[in-house]
C-alpha cells in the first residue's frame, strides 16, 4: 500500500478519470474535479463517467467534485487532464492559490493556438516556474481502466520530477520510462493527432493499408523534423510518445482524431463533425498550431499541411491527397 499522498485530478474526461482510478488502485487519496457541477453530480450518484468512459466503476474512495480550491490546497500532486485549449483557462483558476512545493502532471496533448505553447509551457506561463513534468503515450483510456498493459512514458527536463511520475503512476499493468526530452515527448504526443485525421481520411475514402502505413512512416518523419527544429532529440519521436502513440492513435478504432478524419473522408463538414461530438478531438487546434509552427521555423509538413488545408480551407481531400502523391521526387534519405 501507497502512503497517503494526495492527488488532484484536473479534468474529468475519459483520461482524467482513468488516472485518478489507477492513483486510486495504488493508495493514493485522489480527488477528481470536473468543471460542471451538475455532471458531477450524476457521477456521484451513478459513480460511472457515463459521457466518457462508460461502463467502468469509480471507486467510492475518489472524491468528486466541481470545487477546484480544496483540493488543490491539499495536494502533494495536481494532475492537469484538462483539453489542450482550456488549459490556460483552467491554470488560471489556480492562480493565486499556494501550489509552491507540489508537482504538476500535464497529461492533455495539444499545442496551444496563438502562444504556440506545448502544454507544460502553458501551465508555468500562467503559475510561474512550477515543478512540472509530462505524461505521454499510447494511451487509450478504456484499454488502461480495463487493466490492458500499457507502456508510457514521463519527461520533464527535471530528471527527479520524471522520475517522481514514474514512481507515482507506474503498475504491474502500465509501465513507464522516464525521459529528460520533454519538447520531444510533449511534441510526439500532440503532433501525432494531425496525422491521424490524415489516417481517418484515409480510411473514410475507402483507402487500404498500403496507404495507411505510407501516411504513418512519412508522418513521423515530418513530425521529427518539426521536433528536431524546436530542440527536440531526434530519438525520442522513435519512440513511446512518438511512433507508439502515433501508431495505436491511427489504428485504434477509439481514437477521436482518426474517427474525426473518417468522417471527413466520408463527406461530412469539419465543423458539423465537431458539433456532433462533446469529445475533445484535439487534432483539429493542433492542425492550426502546427500550420504556424511550420510557417515559424521554416518547416516542411506535407501530410500535416493538407490535413491543415482539408479542415480550415475547405479543400477536397482527394485533391489533398492527389497533391501528395504527385509531389516532386524524393530521396527517402531527406530528413
């Protein structure tokens, strides 16, 4: 048994919810807080998170709440699940409240618009020069509240904080590694989701696996060069946060970005497509955000830019895809 270490889960969507049963499993005193005070209501009640991981019981021993000060004061560690663009909103709520000594997870995967901040820089922006660090992986909530194993991995340019997560959330069923590149693993794990609605659109078309792994392979190619330009390690998009997440969120038929892109390869509109949904597809804010990195550092992304033409410029996708496939001859040796 776990000592009584005390964690806040901020965010109680499906990951955010996964997290606080799996501190839960290990001992840990966890509080789960959730933004509207009626749906946590329902889940009290119901002790299910019936919107976003459905059938899977929450313990009675996590407390949930729509009250953010309390726990916050208590904890020893705040895990950060909010969606990516509501991060800043969220960290906002938490200024002025004394998070001096505690350390921050940020587990949500995005590139803020506009800051072009990653997530971690996003938190220490709004609350000062924090203790923070980054969890990050292939990661489909419903296969890691079942128990499935399941490998991440945790960064923070700290080596003892990564190492602080590693030993927070590691069980025989989800391992982790530490890693002190976390432009890296916060990039791989946030740039992965624009080429899966590339994968979606794919499958929407009716597309094979040739086409498929040609996206994948060449996607975290393009992924790499953006890192690499921004001081990430080349290595590190090879590996869990990079390729693996890349890979289970391009196949996974629960993934919200290569579903979204399904759907846009079946001829539905981008902006109907998210009304239809309460699900965060975080793909579609990081698409734009990765458009204006490229744009920043003087990168090419050919897969990434149609994806970004595709949802924000209304091209057709088979012209996007026409145009990649006719592009001038390559050597597969270009980084």
């Amino acid at each position: 048994m776990a000592d009584q270490k005390k964690v806040a889960v901020i965010g109680d969507g499906g990951w955010g919810t996964t997290l606080a049963i799996l501190l839960d499993s290990k001992g840990y005193k966890v509080s789960l807080w959730g933004a509207f005070a009626e749906y946590t209501g329902m889940m009290k009640l119901s002790r299910e998170n019936t919107k976003f991981l459905p059938g899977i019981k929450i313990p009675g021993t996590i407390e949930l709440t729509s009250e953010i000060g309390q726990p916050v004061r208590d904890s020893d560690v705040i895990v950060m699940a909010v969606p990516s663009q509501y991060m800043r909103k969220v960290s906002g709520i938490l200024k002025g409240m004394d998070t001096g000594g505690k350390l921050f997870v940020s587990v949500s995967k995005g590139v803020e618009n506009g800051s072009l901040m990653r997530m971690s820089e996003v938190i220490k922006d709004v609350l000062g020069n924090v203790r923070i660090g980054a969890l990050s992986g292939p990661t489909i909530s419903y296969e890691v509240a079942r128990g499935l194993p399941t490998t991440v991995v945790a960064a923070s340019s700290d080596e003892s904080a990564a190492k602080e997560i590693q030993d927070l959330f590691m069980t025989e069923n989800f391992r982790i590694y530490s890693n002190t590149d976390v432009i890296g693993v916060e990039l791989g794990g946030s740039l992965k989701n624009v080429i899966a609605i590339a994968a979606g659109i794919s499958d929407g078309l009716g597309f094979g696996v040739n086409t498929k792994s040609g996206l994948l392979v060449r996607g975290i190619v393009e992924i790499a060069r953006l890192g690499t330009g921004m001081g990430a390690k080349h290595e590190t998009f090879y590996g869990i946060s990079g390729l693996g997440d890349l890979v289970t969120t391009c196949v996974s038929t629960h993934g919200r970005n290569r579903w979204f892109g399904e759907q846009i390869g079946k001829g539905k509109a981008p902006d109907a497509i998210l009304k239809s949904t309460e699900m965060a597809v975080e793909g579609v804010g990081t698409a734009k955000s990765c458009h204006e990195l490229c744009v920043k550092y003087g990168i090419e992304m050919p897969i990434a830019d149609e994806v970004y033409n595709v949802v924000f410029e209304g091209k057709d996708p088979k012209a996007a895809v026409r145009n990649l496939m006719t592009r001038s001859k390559k050597s597969e040796d270009r980084k």
